[in-house]
C-alpha cells in the first residue's frame, strides 16, 4: 500500500493535522454541525407525529429542514463574500444553536408551527456546513484541494452517529416532551461548533491576489464543465436522497421488516456515503477525475440493479452501500471539477448557484419520494433514477478533460 494512502486511512488525524488548521478544524465542525441534520432525520417525523395537526403533516419538519438547505444557499455565498467565511460560518452555527433550543421550547408548548420554522434554520445551517468543503479547498495548495475535500467530509461519518446518539440518550433530559433534551444537547454541541470556528483562519486574502477580471454570472454557470460538475452533484444528491427516503417506507411499512434491519441498513449507508472520504481525496490526485465520475455513476446504477433485483434484507443493504459509495465519488469529483471553473474573485457567487441547485433538486427528491413510491411500487422507483445517471454518462464521455484552473 502505497505510503500517502496508508496515512490518510490508518491515520486520518494526522492527515488533517498536515494539511493545517483549518481542514482539521473543519473536519471537526462538520461532525458537530452535521449531527443537527441527522437528529433531524432521526426525530423529526416523530415529533411531527406527535405535533402535526394532520396525519399528512407528519413528515413536514424533514421536509422543512432540507427545504432551508436549499434556501439558504445562495444567501450563504453572499453573506461569507461580504463578510468572510469566518464570519458567516459562526453567525450560522450560532443562529443553528439558538434555533436548537427554541425547537426543544416548541415542542414543550406542542407548538408544531414554532418547530418547523425552527427546522428552517437548522437546514439553513446545513447550507453554511457544506460551503465547508469549499473553504478547505481554499486553505491548501491546488493540488490538495481533493484530498481536503474528501477529510473535511469524514466528518459526516462522525455526524451519522452522534446525531441519532444524541436522539437516543438525550430525548428525556427535561420531560417537557420527547425529543426536546435532544436539541439542548444539539445545542450545546453547536455552542462547541461555534468556539472551534472561531479558531479558524479565514482565508479573503486570494481575491487581492487575483488579477483577472470578474466575469458575469452567465458566462460562468453557462461553460460546459461548471453544467457538468453542478449537474452530476445535483443528480448525486437527487438519486441518493429519493432512494434513501423511500427506503424505510419501503422496508419497514411495505415489506415488514423491523426497524433494527431498518436501521442497520440506513447507518450501512450513510458509512459507505463518507468513508471513502478517506482515501478517495487521494484518488483525486493521481486519477483522473472521469475515471471517478464514471466509477460513481456505476456504482449507484449497480445500486439500482441490485435494489429491483429483490426486497432481501441483503438486497436492500447492497444496493443502499453501492449507492452510497457512487454519491461520494461523484460529489468529491463535482466539488474539484466546479473549483476548476472559476476564478477566486467568482468563487462565492458560483458556489452558490452550484449549491442551489443540488439542494434544490436533493429537496425535490425528498418531497416527492413517498409519494412516487405510494403511487407506484419499489422497482419503479428505483429505475427512474436512470435517465438522470445516463445523461451524466453521456455529457462526460463527450467532454474533453479540464486542466486545473482552466475557467
């Protein structure tokens, strides 16, 4: 095994610790700003089951959550380019961690209303968290930028669990209602997210540095490769969320499994989602980036093979894991491909349609996956994600590779 490999698996904090502070305090924060969203995932339709004052409102504070994802994305952009990263990543965890603690009160005085909203900036810090992955790009030389990357989004493997943990053992820490100690704990952990942030260097300087002319937003989003990398994000996210959405319905209400094989299979996702984080920033920097955008689309369409395959525990979990892993490898490689697109004075404006858009169609994907799945069957479900795989396929077999820094 190659040395630089060995050290970014069997020793990921020293990894971090070379690329420098920021990647390894980003890394950190992703973990605890991410567990709000997994909580979400986790006690959101049950406290929504409790609350709502209709059966059909039940899902409505997941909903909600990722809704504000995709808000909040362009505002994100536009806010850190006025005030810096710095600045706008702690407003956010901070406004994350007040939000936290009005949700526990919402639910205290079964307010529903009060909990989505707060639910609203919980996802809207989510937007803030993933502009994370950009700011390590931007602390580290070019050729680092997939290896930075690929650490910051270990993270969510942490994430995955502390989450639902703290769903679990805080949920009746004050019994004012269930679920309401879990988000002062969320809101403690964001307290901390908050205070490691402030320990980041934030990184405007690169503007000064940059002698090209700003280009209009058009002539940005409109070159082939920016389409490209947004595009195979955005269906990235889509495909993996509609899947992991109708997942539970699909096991445990349709096919009856119970909820520990439930569980299982969605925590075997969500690791195969960040573990190749560990080494696939290292891919990034001695394979080309077509091979890996390749390798990731096969390996969601063998995902959706091995899902209309059958409805075995083992056909749900291979297929959620292929899934997962083809997520990570076309969302590091759309992360590096989209850096390649723009100058450092566009950056804010250009991530932040890039976001948009993936969080706007991973929102579609949520909304919309219960319903699809109620109104049709698993199989069907599952080959509708085609076409959007296959267009992907097509557009990066007739594009010619991009040098870095090529816009």
């Amino acid at each position: 095994m190659p040395k630089n490999l060995s050290a970014v698996i069997l020793n990921p904090i020293s990894a971090l610790t070379r690329l420098g502070r920021n990647v390894a305090i980003l890394s950190v924060c992703m973990a605890l700003g991410f567990s709000g969203l997994s909580l979400v995932l986790l006690a959101g339709g049950i406290v929504g089951s409790e609350l709502a004052p209709a059966p059909a409102l039940v899902t409505l504070p997941i909903a909600v959550a990722v809704v504000g994802i995709a808000i909040f994305t362009i505002p994100a952009a536009l806010l850190m380019k006025r005030i810096g990263r710095k600045r706008g990543f702690v407003i956010s965890a901070a406004a994350a961690s007040a939000a936290a603690l009005v949700a526990a009160f919402a639910i205290s005085i079964h307010s529903f209303f009060l909990f989505c909203t707060m639910m609203l900036f919980i996802g809207g810090n989510a937007a803030f968290i993933q502009q994370y992955r950009f700011a390590a790009t931007e602390s580290v030389e070019p050729k680092y930028a997939g290896r930075a990357v690929s650490l910051v989004l270990v993270g969510g493997i942490v994430a995955g669990f502390l989450g639902p943990e703290i769903g679990r053992d805080a949920k009746d820490w004050l019994g004012y209602g269930e679920y309401s100690g879990s988000f002062v704990a969320l809101s403690i952990i964001l307290v901390v997210s908050v205070i490691l942030l402030l320990l980041i260097r934030d990184i405007a300087a690169k503007d000064v540095n940059d002698n090209k002319p700003e280009r209009p937003l058009r002539a940005i989003v409109f070159q082939r490769n920016y389409l490209i990398a947004a595009f195979s994000s955005a269906v990235a996210f889509g495909v993996m969320a509609f899947i992991m959405v109708a997942t539970p319905l699909s096991m445990h209400v349709i096919d009856r499994f119970n909820l520990n094989d439930t569980t299982l299979v969605i925590q075997g996702h969500f690791i195969a989602m960040y573990l190749p984080s560990l080494f696939s920033g290292f891919l990034v920097e001695r394979v080309r980036l077509k091979v890996l955008q390749i390798t990731g689309i096969v390996s969601m369409a063998a995902g959706i093979v091995i899902a209309v395959s059958g409805h075995n525990f083992v056909n749900y979990l291979t297929a959620l894991i292929s899934i997962g892993l083809g997520w990570n490898f076309l969302f590091v490689t759309g992360t590096i491909m989209l850096t390649r697109s723009y100058y450092p004075n566009e950056r804010f404006k250009a991530q932040g349609v890039n976001d948009f858009a993936i969080f706007t169609f991973q929102a579609l994907a949520v909304i919309s996956a219960g319903a699809v799945l109620t109104a049709t069957n698993w199989e069907l479900l599952n080959l509708l994600c085609f076409p959007f795989l296959l267009i992907i396929l097509i557009l990066l077999l007739t594009t010619h590779s991009q040098k870095p820094n090529q816009a």
